[in-house]
C-alpha cells in the first residue's frame, strides 16, 4: 500500500487499492481516467496515456498518477461546482415550496382584494346609483391603503379605517343634510364626533378588529415565506479548505487510476459535514422561525382569516349606511349642537329624498353571483399544503450534510464495493453537526473561530422575522424601523388623545345644558372649535 495515501482520506474500498497498487513498481494505463475525464467534458490533450510521476500534485498523493498538475485543477474546480450543484439539488424542494408558495398565496390575497373591491363597486352602483357614483373615490381609497398595506406600505390599519369611516360621516352627513352649506371647518368638526356618536353603530369597531388581524397575519405570513426563500438561496458558499477536501473525496481516485471509486458514508458525511458547518448553525433560527409561521398560519384558517373578513365587507359597510340611514336625524341633532346650527344652502332637498335612495335595502349575492374564489382555490386549501411543506422543512439544514451524503447519490454501502468485500474500513468518527463541532473534523479544516458572515446575516434575518410572526400571531404589528419614528407616533398619539378628551367634555357639557339647537346665541360653536385649535402660546 502507498504511505503516503492517508488513513484519513481512505476510501471504503482502499483494500481495492492496496491490492492493486502493492506489488507494481511500473506505470499502468490511464485509460479508463481518460475516458472517465473526457466524459466530464474536459479536453485529452495533455493528459497521459501512463501513469507519470505526481511530485507535482498538491492535492492529491504524489505517487504514480494519471494526473497532471493542469488536471488537478480544473478536477479542483468541478469539485466546487459538482458541490454547489449537489447542494442545489438537495434543497431544490424546499426553495421550490417557498418560491412557488410565496406566489400562490400573494396572487390569492391580492385577488381576493380585487374582487371584494369590484363586488362592492358593482353592488353599491346597482343600489345607490349616482350618489355612490359620485362618491365612490373614498371607497377605492379604502381598498388602495389596504393593498398599500398588504405590499409593505407603511400604513397604521387602525387610523386608515378611522380616517375611512369619518370621511363617509362626512359624506353621508352631507347627502342626509342636503337643505344645509357646510364649509370644510364644519365637516372636519362632523368628523370629530364619529367615536361619540357612533353613527354607523358597532360595525367599525368590529370591522376594525377583523380587518387589522387579518391584514397583519396575511402580509406577515407571505413576509415570511419571502424571508424563507432569501436565506434559501444565499447559504450555498464554500471555502478553500472545503475545495480541497471535496477533491480528495472525488477526484484522487482519478489520479490512482481508478475513476470509478466512491467514498463510504462516514468518509462522506465528515466531508460534508466540514463543508456545510456553517450553513447547519442555522438550523436552530430556521426551526424557530417555522415554527412562528405555522403558529401564523393557524390564524390564517382562524375567525379572522383574510378570506372570511374581506369577500363580504360590502355587506358590513352597506349595513353601516344602513345605520347612519336609520339614526340619522339623532346623529344631525347633536352634530348641530355640537358644531352650530349649519346656514341653509337655499337648494333644499331633491324631489326623490335621499332618504328613499338609502332604504332600498343592501340585497346579498347568492352563491351563483358571488365572484369565483381568488386564484382558482381557497384559502383553506392553501394553508393545509403550506403547512405540511413547512413541517418537512424542519431541520433541514443539520440534516442537509446526510441528505447529500444519501446511499446511492455520491456513496457506496460499507460492506459492497465492486464485488468486492471491504477489508478496510474508514475509522474516524463522525463529527457532530455545526460549527463548534468540527474543531476535531479529520477532513476538513474549519476556522472555528472565523464564523461565516453571509450565514450570520441569515440567522438574524430569520430572527428578526420570527418576532414579527409572534407579534402578528398575537394580533400585533411592527410600524417602525427606527425609535426616532416610533416615538413621533407617540406624540401623534398623544397629541390626538388630548383633542378626545376636550371633545369629549364639551359635548358632555352641551348634553347637559338643554340648549335649544335653535338659539344661536347661547350656541356652543365658537367655544368648541376654539378648543380644537392647537395651542400656539
């Protein structure tokens, strides 16, 4: 047996070798590795017919070799290609489900937007007609800051759905008060009174809650399904030492002159283990973060689900008018205390009352006529298949150095070799998984202590999105980047709470003075409006 062929690098079938290369002293053909290498696409000039001197190898045993030092580099080269290319195939599944999944659930969600959009158009235009023609604009703005939303817009759900129902008491406060003039300091005093007076009864509130849950499960799910996909495709790096071990593994039985030859798992798996130590550091963050999609996915099939909240909110805001319709001569009544008694606009009411147009009742769609499921499926169809494809992606990145290593893709069995039984085996130990664990790996040298920044960068990208799936679990949603900007939204916040409260007393002080809504002189207006003025000293 060559000395100089390493216990370390056996091969499973080194037995082979010995018996072969022991008791010859002259150079043998390299025939077979001349076809063997050919076949790889690699040209024959150059390469020898015998076996030559290896002094000038620096990878492989400097025995007798088929190789020269120009085949040693490019077999060098393949062997980082056909690594990369092995690591592709393995994982090829998972990104598959991640890539094609994103696209399904996003094409879903953003249909099902255009279709509960263009059902409310259609039906709101058969029952309102040109009033809700020529106020259709606050509606599209509704479903525009949704989608600016649902694609990573920076929108507050809870104050775009304020802002949604107030601009429609402003609106409808107009249509039901056609007699009056209302100047825009007047209606954005009617809109102040939206959470006192609720005038569209409990529909917002609830709407709110459905709505805000919904939007933040969905968009943070496909969030994290985008996530999943990134860190998919930017781990597959391999480093120098990695290269040169690979090689041995592969290509230095072409250089003995025996092309055929593959390396028994334990061999393998202590290469590819080396190979792949830093990318297995990320499987404890990977589980974690499948873990918080799956807890985000059960919302998605919860009371709050996307598709349950958004394909009859037509329903819920026409049941709101319905509301305003009903309450609305209580509603003008103290919006009239409130803000002052409006000037007469001289017009007065059109032939057909408004109030007519409003009570023709909102009809539901049977099924026949409701629009056909977003994106050919259901919701409910898409969740079982994401969540089944998750779970198997569980430790898939400590288990990806066995999978490339699995018998019949780059290994033999250690008892069947050629027809030959191993009178050799391989005996170093199997190292463990991970960075810190290949301190002791006999075949690959790691640099513990310099730990890929590329794979650092995953881990806490997935770290960071595993949060964000929690807080959307609970309901929660994450605004800002930075705490320059959260706190302005505090001040925002607080700034608004103040105006409240001040509201808040005065219509409480008018609900006890008995005033005639009549008597401009004892009319709170001035004072009220005074109050919502921002304090300039």
């Amino acid at each position: 047996m060559y000395a100089m062929w390493r216990l370390q690098v056996a091969l499973c079938t080194l037995s082979v070798l010995s018996l072969s290369f022991g008791g010859e002293s002259k150079a043998r053909s390299c025939s077979e590795v001349r076809q063997a290498y050919n076949a790889k696409g690699f040209s024959l000039v150059n390469v020898p017919h015998q076996e030559i001197s290896g002094e000038h190898l620096r990878v492989c045993p400097q025995g007798y070799t088929c190789c020269t030092s120009e085949m040693e580099d490019k077999l060098n080269q393949q062997s980082k290609l056909e690594f990369e290319n092995m690591v592709e195939e393995t994982s090829h599944n998972m990104r598959a489900t991640f890539v094609s999944r994103h696209k399904k659930f996003d094409e879903f969600f953003l249909e099902l937007l255009d279709n509960s959009e263009k059902s409310l158009n259609s039906m709101f235009t058969r029952t309102y007609g040109k009033l809700y023609i020529q106020n259709s604009e606050v509606f599209q703005d509704l479903f525009t800051e949704l989608k600016r939303y649902y694609t990573g817009g920076n929108v507050n759900l809870e104050e775009m759905l304020n802002d949604f129902w107030s601009k429609l008491l402003e609106r409808m406060f107009q249509l039901l008060n056609s007699q009056y003039h209302f100047t825009d300091d007047y209606l954005e005093c009617v809109s102040k009174y939206t959470d006192q007076l609720k005038p569209f009864g409990d529909v917002p509130r609830k709407l709110k809650a459905q709505v805000t849950r919904a939007f933040i499960a969905a968009r943070t799910f496909v969030q994290g399904l985008m996530v999943g996909r990134e860190v998919a495709n930017r781990v597959a790096k391999v480093t120098p030492a990695c290269v040169r071990a690979l090689t041995k593994m592969l290509y230095c039985p072409y250089c003995r002159g025996m092309p055929g030859l593959k390396p028994c798992h334990n061999y393998c798996h202590n290469v590819m283990r080396g190979c792949l130590a830093n990318q297995a550091d990320l499987d404890a963050e990977w589980n974690l973060f499948i873990d918080a999609m799956l807890l985000v996915a059960d919302r998605l099939e919860g009371p709050f689900n996307i598709e349950v909240v958004i394909e009859p909110i037509d329903i819920k805001i026409s049941e709101a008018i319905m509301t305003m319709q009903d309450n609305s001569m209580q509603v003008s009544a103290k919006v009239f205390q409130g803000c002052g008694q409006p000037k007469p606009s001289g017009i007065g009411r059109s032939a057909r009352g408004i109030s007519d147009v409003f009570s023709s009742r909102f009809k539901h769609f049977t099924p026949e006529e409701r629009p056909t499921t977003a994106a050919g499926t259901s919701l409910e169809r898409l969740v079982i298949d994401i969540k089944e494809k998750l779970k198997e992606s569980k430790r898939f990145w400590s288990n990806l150095p066995d999978d490339i290593c699995a018998k019949g893709k780059l290994t033999e069995s250690d008892d069947e070799h050629f027809g030959f039984s191993s009178l050799f085996r391989y005996f170093p130990e199997v190292v463990k998984e991970g960075l810190t664990n290949q301190m002791n790996n006999p075949e690959v040298d790691v640099d513990i202590t310099r730990p890929d920044t590329l794979i650092r960068q995953q881990i806490m990208a997935l770290r960071v999105m595993t949060n964000k799936l929690k807080n959307a679990y609970n309901g929660n949603d994450i605004y800002f980047q930075d705490s320059s900007k959260f706190s302005s939204y505090l001040a925002g916040r607080e700034k608004k709470k103040k105006k409240k409260a001040e509201i808040d007393i005065n219509l409480c002080l008018l609900q006890n003075t008995g005033t005639s809504q009549n008597d401009n002189t004892a009319n709170p207006k001035y004072d009220l409006k005074a109050s919502l003025q921002p304090n300039t000293e």
